[in-house]
C-alpha cells in the first residue's frame, strides 16, 4: 500500500507515511469508542469529499447513518486502500484523512468540552416505583399537563397533584406556569418547594435558572449559569439536554460563542438528531475555529 503512487522515493517518506497510518487508525478507534466525538465527525467540512473517495455511490444525505453502521477505523482503511489504488497521491490523502480525524477533538478540546458524567443516574419509573394509591393519582394528575394547553387549567392540575400527594413534580411544573404568567415571587416559592421535597430532581434547577434570566441585574442573571450546572449533575431530570441549551443561549446572549459552543456540545449529546441544534453548533464551530474560547465576537 505504501509502495504505491511515488512513495518509494525515499525510506524516511515511507516510514512516515506508515507512523501517520497507525496513529490515524487509532485516533479512528478512540472516536469510535466516543459517541459525541462520532457525532461531530459528520460536521466536518471535509468529510463527505474523503468518504467519496472510497464510497463514490454513498448519498451525502446518509453519511450520519453510514457512520452509525460502521466503523470509523475501518471506513478510514477502506478509504485510504482505495487511494492507493488510483491515481491520487497517498500522503495527499492521508493528510485529508488527518484532517477529518481532527476536526472533533481539536473541537471539543477548543472549547474545553468533555462529555458529560452522570452518577447514579435515576428514572421517573425508579423515582416512583413504590406509591400507594394517593402518589399514584396525584402523577396521573400530573400526565394531563401534556394534553392541556390552559394556563389556568394547568395550574389547577398542580396544586389538585400537591393536595393529593407533594411532589417535586408537581412544584417544579406549578413554578414554571407560575413564571410563564409573570408571577416571579410565587413561581420562586414553588420552585424552592421542589428543591426541598426532592433535592435530586434537576428541573428544579433548571427552571430557578431560567428565572434568574428575567432579572435585571447582570449578576443575578450571571448566577443562573450554577443553577443550570447544578441541573446537569442531578441523578433525574426531565430533559438531560435542557439545561445545556440554556446555558448555551444565555453564552450566546452575551456574545460568548466559545462557552455557548461548548454548552451545545453538551447538548448534542443527548439530542444527536436535532436538526436545528446540530446547525447551531455547526455554526458556532467554524466561528469558534478563528476565536480563542472566551472571546467575544
């Protein structure tokens, strides 16, 4: 394979070229055992161009499932053979190979990303797997939030579910409606009431950070940034992808496309097939790409 396409010229070349094979097929490995990594390689600017090299009949709508169904070690080798046998010179491709195995974790290590960790991570189903019948009827109370559409009518399935049995459930949602009709005071009573019965339960916070965005000082509003980190390390929480995208939002308010990128990262994690939030960090990667972290810009 190396002999091939002018490599024969000097030994110093050919060793090189093999040293750049092995470390590219285990750069190719480590992503492969990262799925945030996996998933950021399909953002690449230059991968479609290297994967039509070895897979010309490959529809680029299909790259993202091609690369679930495959290895990313073997599609590098495979990619790489058919260059030898071509016309194409070897180091040129491997050096767009470099290129694409690059592109996720100079990334993630540009912002300062590191995939998430949950310890102990708890379910719903977990949470409650012991009710009687009054903790029973106040979460089956609590279902009828997502065909309901009425703020009234939705605040009165809360407070209906906290008379019956209190759950941080129940708080947290009677907070949010709170806060979505402006009432600030009452939504933060209701949102400390869940922090108190279920300590673990990360909509809590993530809602007490989405209510310090309506404040007027900067600081205060700054201080939302902790509720939403203290949200991410909750054993149980709703929306695992929620408070990393308003953490993002709040970065890219104060123009801080660094973080923001890092936060949507995070997110990504747990929505890979969101369309909108794969264009977001897409956009903020090439800006992020000219910038340090940090800056704003």
């Amino acid at each position: 394979f190396f002999s091939l396409n002018g490599m024969q010229s000097s030994y110093p070349s050919l060793k090189v070229c093999r040293q750049l094979y092995r470390s590219l097929l285990k750069q190719a490995t480590t992503i492969d055992r990262t799925p945030i990594l996996k998933q950021l390689i399909t953002l690449s600017p230059v991968l479609r161009h290297f994967l039509q090299v070895g897979y010309p009949d490959l529809p680029t709508t299909d790259v993202s499932k091609f690369l679930e169904e495959y290895s990313l070690k073997n599609i590098a080798k495979h990619c790489l053979r058919k260059v030898s046998e071509g016309p194409s010179n070897s180091v040129s491709a491997m050096l767009e190979a470099v290129r694409v195995l690059n592109y996720p974790t100079s990334l993630a290590i540009h912002v300062g990303f590191e995939p998430a960790k949950v310890e102990h991570e708890v379910s719903f189903a977990d949470r409650y797997r012991n009710r009687n019948s009054d903790l029973a009827h106040a979460l089956q109370l609590l279902q009828h939030l997502e065909t309901e559409s009425a703020p009234k009518k939705r605040m009165e399935l809360c407070r209906l579910s906290i008379a019956t049995y209190p759950t941080a459930d129940a708080y947290a949602a009677l907070g949010w409606q709170l806060a979505l009709c402006h009432q600030w005071t009452k939504a933060r009573q209701c949102i400390e009431e869940a922090i108190a019965v279920d300590p673990e339960f990360g909509d809590s916070y993530n809602y007490m950070g989405l209510l310090l965005q309506y404040e007027v000082d900067f600081s205060r509003r700054q201080s939302g940034l902790d509720w939403f980190r203290k949200a991410k390390e909750c054993p149980r929480i709703t929306d695992r992808a929620a408070p990393y995208r308003n953490a993002g939002l709040w970065h890219m308010e104060c123009q801080e496309y660094g973080p923001a990128l890092r936060e949507f990262l995070g997110a990504l994690q747990y929505q890979p097939e969101d369309i909108e939030l794969r264009g977001i960090v897409q956009s903020l990667s090439l800006m992020s790409q000219h910038r340090r972290v940090g800056d704003k810009y």
